[in-house]
C-alpha cells in the first residue's frame, strides 16, 4: 500500500467539501431567480450525479483501506463524535425536512408580516408529509438493521481466531500470532467492515433520492441547500472548537 | 480551554495503556507461580481499583472536552473502527470468556497430549455459565438502549437550534447563527454526549466486575491477563498497520 493513502483520502474529501461549497452557492443562486421547473430539475440531477460518483470512488478508496472512514481525522472532532457507519445517518435527511417546516412555518408568517417569500418546504401536502413519514420509518429500520450488523461485527472481533492469536502471544503484550494469521484475519475483518460502509453510503444516497422525489423541484433545491448548509456549518464549528481546545488536524 | 488538551488526554491514555503491559506481566506471573487465592484476590481487587480510577479521571477529563473521546486520535484507526461510545463493547468481554473456554479446551486437549496446565476457563461450572449467559443478555440490553439514546441524540443535533442557525447563515456556508447561540447549542450537544459516555462507562465496569465476581481468582486472573493480551495486541496490529497505509498519529 502506498504511503501517501491518508492523504489521498484526506485530500478527496476535501475536493467534495469544497463542490460542497460550489454546490450550496449554485443552489442559492438558483432558488433566488427565477429558476424554471426544468433548470431546477436538471441541477438536482447533477448535484445527484455527484452524489453518486463520489460515494462511487470513496467505496474503491474504502476497499484499498477501510479502518478510517470509520472515524476519520481528516474531520473535526465534532464531526467524527456524530458520525454513524462513516457518515450521516440517513434518517438525519428525514429529520431535516421536519425541522426545515418548523422553520419555514415560521418563515410563512414573517412573510405575512413583511411580504417576503422566503422558501417552499413549509408547504409540503398532506400526501407528501405521509410520504415522508413512510420513508422515515423504512429508513429507521433499514439503520437499526445495518447498526446490529455492526455490533456483531465488533463483537465477533474478540471471537476466533483473533482472540486465540492474540491470547496465544507469549509475555507481555507483544502482537500473537504469526505476522501472516493476524494480517489475514484483519483483512477479513476488513472486508466485512467495507460491506457495511458500502451498504451504508447505499442507504444514504437511496433516502436522498427518495426525498428528491417526494419533493417538488424548488421544495428539493431547498432541502439540497440546507443539508448543505448544515454539513458545512459543522464543518467550520468542529474546526474552531478543534483550534479552541488546542487540537490540530 | 488550554493549549495542550489533546496531548493531555493522550498523555493520560499512554500512561493508561503502559500500566496495562506492566498488570500484564504481574497476571502472568500470578498464573505461572504457585500464588494463593488470598494473593490472587487482591491482585484483582488492585486492578479493579485502577480500572475503576481510570474510569474517574477519564469521566472528568471528558466533561471538560468530549469529542475527541468517541473517536480519539491517539488510538490507531484500527482501534478506533471497533469503538463503540468511546471504548470497548461491554458484552465483548464475555464474547471473549465464551472464546477462551473455547481455546481452553483445545488446550487441556493439548495438556493431555503433552502434559502440560494452561489454564482455568476451560472448568467453568454449569452454575458460572448459567451466571455468564445472564449476564450477557442483560448487558446486550443495556447496550442496545445506549446505542438507541446515542442515535437519538445524534439525530436530535439536526433538529433546532442547531439546524436553524446552520440554515439562517447567510449566503455559501459561512457558520450561521450568533456565536454564542451555536457555542451554547454545541455546548449542550457536548454535555449530553458526557452522559452517556459516562453511562457506558459505568457499564464497562460494571460487567467486568460481574464476570470477577462469577469466576474463581484465577479463572478471573486468567480473564483479566486475556483481555489485556488482546487490548495491547489491537494496539499493537493497529499501529503497524498505520504504519503500513503510511498514517502517522
């Protein structure tokens, strides 16, 4: 394995963070003009595109080496203490639509009292929010299923043969086994711990998707901005706290 | 907050890892001499006693900065893909009891071939086993209600104030909301986080006095060298394979 993997990975994340931040601006841009139904669409399904490529390339860059999507240091530590199975959890997205109507609900009756039109997400119908809500429940369960998969990853860990190898090390402390056993069944290890990340990013970017298309095109720039927004405004707080509290990445 | 926060805690945790190695050795040389049960029963009752110090000086250290304590920095990514809520899964110190009676059951296998002892936890009573099965299954309880109370918490970070203030930042990204406000939101988020990382480890410790109380001194001797071979081995494996993908901590 090359030298250079962290940094690579660090680097990559940090060219999405960064088409996060293009992303958000062409966004806003598009839901302050008048943006037709149909250049909405088109830059839903390109920012989806994106999505999906680099969800693409992060689970090849996983399968080179898993371990530190699990908690990685090229984010703040705010961000890796909320992270789940490497990333957001899915029904975060879901949660976000229903603040996003308190605040847009509140937003309505700015506007009533100011005459300023300010969003889309406080009008959601009663079909979509039971939609929504359908979505919700789907997602919970397919997390839940995905985080017991997880435990029994983790405990089977302490399971043959890496509990033999390592109780199997004579003296003090050093690594048990042969060199070649330990190396093997921490590769398996791996693999099953990158199914789990692949299945993961899968359920992140089908809930996306989902909500997408239960949204109208302008309700769905809405939704895709302040995800954005949220994303990098822990960005930008886990830093400064980082640098508050000494630490550097 | 000081400069140096981060290196205290990794400072503490090193010093914490040592102690390990030295315990270590003083287990395996109780199991290799002719040690009385009085002997071997203040040898544990001593390590109970610095686990549970650990736990103290840790729980405070944490209330003072908690984030980097669910994916820290000065264990290995190895180390830190198989954390759950800060440390070690409860329920895999029994996994690991249920491995050893495994492996010391080949071993008194091997014993009979070659006449030689290896150990204690291949004896377990139907009574203990009984007693360790009912142990797991209460601590797997408790520990799905942790992960349920983390995953709301984790969820509840995207509903207001939080998603509000990161939503009402104007323009492409830049932290939204009055500084204080999110210092206050994130500060509360923190405070809650404390929490359960401390329930967990209260957990911790509570299971792996159970599993002493169920077993004889030295199948708790036994217990307590095996769990230590493995934490140290971990540490070890995942070093070198930092060091092998090129990461340095």
């Amino acid at each position: 394995m090359a030298a250079s993997d962290q940094s690579k990975d660090a680097c990559y994340y940090q060219e999405w963070m960064n088409l996060q931040e293009e992303e958000l601006s062409e966004l806003n841009q598009a839901t302050n003009g008048c943006t037709s139904n149909v250049e909405l669409s088109s830059l839903i399904d390109k920012i989806m595109s994106h999505f999906e490529d680099y969800m693409k390339q992060r689970t090849l860059m996983a399968r080179a080496d898993v371990s530190p999507y699990f908690a990685p240091t090229w984010c703040s530590s705010l961000e890796r203490s909320v992270l789940w199975i490497g990333g957001c959890r899915p029904s975060s997205y879901i949660r976000l639509i229903y603040a996003l109507c308190g605040i847009e609900i509140e937003s309505q009756l700015t506007e009533f009292l100011h005459g300023v039109r300010l969003g889309s997400l406080g009008q959601l119908s009663a079909r979509q929010l039971s939609m929504v809500d359908e979505l919700q429940r789907k997602t919970i369960r397919e997390e839940r299923s995905l985080s017991t998969r997880l435990a029994s990853l983790q405990e089977d860990l302490l399971d043959n043969p890496i509990a033999t190898m390592a109780v199997a090390a004579s003296g003090g402390g050093g690594g048990g086994g042969s060199s070649d056993n330990v190396e093997a069944a921490l590769d398996k290890h791996g693999h099953s711990m990158t199914a789990i990340l692949e299945e993961a990013d899968r359920l992140r970017l089908g809930t996306v998707k989902e909500i997408v298309r239960i949204l109208t095109p302008r309700q769905a720039v809405d939704f895709l901005a302040a995800g954005k927004k949220v994303r990098l405004c822990m960005q930008e707080w886990g830093k400064k706290r980082d640098l508050d509290h000494g630490r550097i990445n």
